[in-house]
C-alpha cells in the first residue's frame, strides 16, 4: 500500500494546457474518486499517475517517491480500464496470470495466486473460459482480477463501471467497495457518475477545466459546496439557482424575504436542494404554479414556475399536486445555499 | 380450428405462388444471373481448357474440344519425371514461404508502428510507402535488377526474395487492421511489464490474427505465381520457379503445350489448397480491408 502525492501537476498538448497545477494527496488506504464532466481532465490526472501520460510540469509521488519519469511498470500500480482491456485471445486464467509474467516466483506460486484471486472474485468456475464467454461483470470481475493478481500499492480504476447496464453497474459497486474494505489497498477511481462518487468514495475530487473544484468527503461536497458548480453537479436532481437580492438579516427571493443572514448585501444566488425544497399546506416560502410532474414512486418531483423561474420539488408520491395547479413550497432558511458573484459559497 | 387451418393453408399457397410468380418473371433477377453464369464462364473456362490440355497428345492439342478423344495421363508422368519440375516447384514452395514469413513479419511491424507510435515524420513515412503502390512492377525491375547487380545478388534465391521481403500493401493492410486494436489493451500490457516488442508480439498481433492470415495468404499466392522478376534475375535453370520453368517447356521448333497444361495444373494444386483450408480468413480479410481502407 502507498500514498499517492500530486504536486502542481500540469499538462499541456502543444500550447493547450489541459491540467493546470493539479495539487492533491491519497492517504494510504483510502478510496479517492476523481469525479466531473467530459473533457474536465479526470483520466488524464490518472493516466500521469499511471504513467501513460508525461507529466508536463509538478510532481506525481507515489509511496513518497517521485516517479515522473518511471515507466508504468515501475510505479507499483495496477490500472482497470473502461472497456477491460482483457485479452479475448486468452482464457480467463491467462488474463488473471498475464500481471505475473514478470514475477519472480514458481509456478505453482503463480498459480496458487491465480486460483486465490479467482475465488475472492467468485471466478473460480469460469478460469478455462475465454472473454467471450463472459457477461459485462465477469469480464469486469476479470479486468479486476488482473489487477488483484500483482498485489500492487495503488488500484487506478478508470470509469470501469462505465459499460455496464444499471443493475449491474450498482452490484459491481458494492462489490469494489467491499473489496476496498477487505484490503484497503489505496485506490483513485475516475468516473463522471456522481452518484457513484458518493457512494464509493472515501473522499471526492471534483474537476473542471483542468482545476480541482473541491475536495472533500461525500457529505461535505453535497452538504457544503464550495461553489455552484459542484453545488449543481453534485445531487440529482441538481440543485435549484435563484437569483436573490440579500439585505441585512435577510435574503428577497422570487418576491418574497427569506431569513437568512448572508453577512453581505447586493445580488446573490441563492442554491436550494430538490430535496429540501417541499410541496406543503403549511407555511411557505414560495407560491408557484405546477408545469411538470415526474413521479417516482413514493415520491413525485414536481417543476414549479415561481414568478418566472423553475424550481424542482419534491411532493408526496401518493397525494400529488395536479398539473397546473398553484403549490406552495417551502425550504428551512438554513438549508438555502448562497453564492456570490463569482459563484463561490458565502461562508 | 379448422378455420384457422384453412386460412393458414390458403395463405402458405398465396405465399408459394407469389414466389413462383416473382421467380422467373423478375427480369432483373433474369439479367443478374444471366451476367453473373456469363462471368463464371469467362473465368473457370480458361482452368478448364487447362486441365483438358493436360490430358491430351500433341495431336489434339489444337481440336478445342474440352474432352480429348484419347484422353491420357502421359504429361503428367512425363513432367513428374522429370527432376526439374519437382526442383522449380521445390524453388517456388521456398521462396513463397521465406517470403510470405518475412513480409508478414515486416509488414505487420511497421504497420504497428505507424499506426500506435506517435513520431515526427509519421504521416509523411506513411505517405511514402503507400505511394509506391502506384509503381507498377514493369517499372521497378530495371532498379532491382541495377540493385542485383551491384550488390551480386544476381541468380540468387536472396535476388528472387529481396523485392518482396517486405510489402506496401501489407504496411497499408496491417497499419488499418491496427487501428481496430484499442490502446488500452496495449497500456494495459505495458502496466503490466511488456516491452514494447513483446506488446507488439503476444497482444497485438493475436488480435489481429485473422488480418495476418489474409495477408499471408495474399503475398504467399503472389509469390508462388510471380514471373516476371523471377525470369530477370535468374538464369541457371535451378534456381527457376515455377512459372519460369514451364516457359522451358518451349522448344525452338515447337511450344509443348500439353506439358506447359500439365505443370500448369500441377502448380494450382498448392493455391487449391490454400485457398480451400484458408478461404475464410481471404473473405474476411477482403471484407474487412475493404471496410477499413
């Protein structure tokens, strides 16, 4: 097991800089995900942690040591790609084996190592098989396995889940999460599924351009956002933008005041989860007219039009609102989120 | 039931007479088989005057009867018998191999390289190489030959080879048939130890076996039929192939075709051969060259 220690890292491909001075470290054992758009630079960050990309500028440190300019062999790392990358010419054994082919060790050691990570995989019975063979999470438990076999220090997982149909990409969740906890090997996970950012990860790295937005854990980036974009990346639905107006000890919203000291004055945003934001009877915040409705069972979201701007809610799943009709909704003041002009959370 | 019956009967006979109707009075199925007989003709006519060739005495030779009078497998003997025909078809065997082993191997190398290496130059390499298939090979042969020549490669099973040890439209057919492979099979392989020839050779290559196999077959059928650069550069009997030692057949009063025929015949048996086992892998590796070129 290791550290993994990213110093200032850059890249750039000519002039485009596409990373810009990336600063981040994974404590021994721990489960970090990177997590953000297409094109935000996620893969890009684990590749040069891999070393399959060069680092342009900063440090990569993995286990204290600066490996910038060692080969991807050399680093101690076992990576898992998006689409596998198990060899469909080669039986399940020979993929899980193929890491071990330059460990110095017999055999039957070799092969034990084979059967044990077959077995912890619940491959066992499918080792004499071919790719082929397999469904998605097999040959996703086979990718896994391969890189199980060399025992590395650092697990990469790059959007491994991302091929799989629903059902099967929450299962094999579960089961990389209970693998994390069985050898708390450290391991940085890229996806640009939120939903499995928070429920893998020890900690969470959101990206965009090329700029680490926030780090911290799934409560902290979903309860504090640093600013609106991970307010609106993290949670689904995303979270509801109002423009606001904030005065001494209270904030104007869609024409009414809420009392919420924002501890400055002039224009704010004002975030409110679809979750916290409830179609009641009682006192309300907002009054608004329903244009959509999307049941989801015990619950139904219900879109409402407030004075020309459309919030999500959440409404009682068996006693609806009707379509059209005009709604109250109301949210606890301490449940808004604020952000200033620049998009960044008002403390 | 027996409604249903009725209905489902009624309905397979409207089916059957419908086919039988659009069968033979489609005029556009008419013409296309009509073409398609006609072309089959064109091209099994000249094996089949071949193989009838083969099995007449000079006498008949110019009847253009396809069954001889007195059919006789005389030629046959007589051009197994004699040592030279086993010796040039022994020529040929080798030089298609070495070369097919050789120009497989460079092609699918530099074809690789091309196509998973990023370096200054590439595209322009690449241009260069595929732009020498618009060289006929009329006009290659006075510089190989000058290239023989210099280098005493002349009358050499090596000067028969060199030409072919490594192909434009192998580097052209493989750099494709890579794209197919994703690179993240190679890195994997890579964060796995391999060096970069190892990559190239136990994962690369296996997922591209099909296009190797087409290949093999393609340059290892041109070589076993080429003549033209054979017959330049060879001039002791020994070191003829195949197709050039027919030739020998020829005498200055007379052309021996009965014999000519029968080595013919005989030097199809390998291409039969290796079409029959591989011709999966040539339909496959036609099909795909044609989807990616």
């Amino acid at each position: 097991m290791a550290t993994v220690s990213l110093q200032n890292l850059r890249k750039t491909y000519g002039k485009t800089e596409v990373l810009h001075g990336l600063s981040l470290d994974v404590a021994d054992g721990e489960f970090v995900v990177l997590v953000g758009p297409s094109g935000c630079g996620k893969s890009t960050t684990l590749r040069m942690i891999a070393g399959l990309e060069d680092v342009s500028g900063g440090e990569v440190r993995i286990g204290g040591q600066v490996v910038n300019h060692l080969e991807p062999k050399d680093r101690n790392i076992a990576m898992v790609f998006q689409n596998y990358a198990i060899y469909p010419h080669m039986t399940v054994r020979k993929n899980i084996g193929f890491g071990l082919r330059r460990a110095k060790m017999p055999a039957a050691d070799k092969a034990r190592r084979i059967e044990e990570v077959a077995a912890i995989l619940s491959m066992t019975d499918y080792l004499d098989r071919k790719p082929a063979q397999l469904s998605g999470g097999q040959r996703q438990r086979v990718a896994i396995g391969r890189a199980m076999v060399r025992d590395p220090a650092v697990f990469l997982f790059d959007e491994p889940l991302s091929n799989l149909d629903a059902q099967l990409r929450s299962q094999m969740r579960l089961e990389i999460k209970k693998l994390h906890q069985r050898m708390h090997t450290t391991i940085v996970f890229v996806t640009h599924d939120q939903v499995e950012a928070m429920t893998m990860a020890d900690r969470i790295v959101i990206m965009k351009d090329g700029h680490i937005q926030q780090v911290g854990t799934p409560a902290e980036v979903f309860h504090q956002p640093a600013n609106i974009f991970v307010a609106q990346f993290i949670g689904a639905p995303s979270m509801n933008l109002l423009a606001g107006q904030a005065v001494a000890g209270s904030i104007t919203v869609a024409g009414r005041s809420l009392a919420r000291d924002a501890g400055q004055t002039g224009p704010i945003t004002v975030g409110i989860r679809p979750d916290d934001l409830r179609v009641t009877d009682g006192p309300s915040s907002f009054e608004g007219r329903v244009v959509l409705l999307e049941p989801l069972g015990a619950e139904t979201l219900a879109y409402v039009d407030i004075g020309g701007q459309e919030v999500v809610a959440r409404a009682d799943g068996r006693n609806p609102p009707a379509l059209g009709a005009v709604v109250q909704l109301h949210v606890a003041p301490e449940n808004l989120h604020l952000f200033d002009g620049d998009g960044k959370a008002v403390e | 039931m027996t409604d249903i019956r009725a209905s489902a009967d009624s309905l397979m006979k409207g089916q059957s007479s419908a086919r039988a109707a659009k069968g033979p009075r489609d005029p556009y199925a008419v013409l296309r088989w009509t073409l398609l007989a006609m072309g089959a003709i064109v091209m099994v006519m000249p094996i089949v005057y071949m193989l009838s060739a083969s099995i007449k005495y000079p006498f008949e030779m110019y009847d253009l009867n396809i069954i001889p009078k007195e059919p006789t497998f005389e030629n046959y003997t007589y051009v197994l018998s004699d040592g030279r025909f086993l010796r040039w078809f022994g020529n040929s065997f080798l030089i298609a191999t070495l070369t097919t082993i050789s120009a497989v191997f460079f092609d699918a190398l530099v074809g690789y390289a091309l196509c998973k290496f990023t370096f200054r130059g590439r595209t322009f390499m690449f241009i260069a190489i595929l732009s020498t298939l618009m060289i006929p090979t009329e006009m290659l042969v006075i510089p190989w030959y000058l290239m023989s020549k210099s280098f005493g490669w002349l009358d050499s099973y090596w000067g028969i080879m060199f030409p072919g040890i490594m192909t434009a439209f192998g580097t052209f057919l493989m750099k494709q048939f890579f794209e197919t492979v994703p690179d993240d099979f190679l890195e994997a392989a890579r964060i796995d130890g391999l060096n970069e020839f190892q990559i190239w050779w136990s994962v690369a290559l296996p997922l591209v076996a099909p296009a190797l196999s087409a290949l093999a077959i393609f340059i290892f059928l041109g070589n076993w039929t080429a003549f033209l650069w054979p017959l330049i550069v060879t001039n002791s009997q020994d070191l003829y192939t195949l197709p050039v030692g027919l030739t020998t057949f020829s005498v200055e009063q007379a052309v021996e075709w009965e014999l000519i025929m029968t080595g013919a015949a005989l030097a199809t048996i390998p291409t039969l051969i290796v079409f029959l086992l591989f011709q999966r892998y040539i339909i496959r590796g036609v099909a795909m060259a044609g989807l990616k070129g």
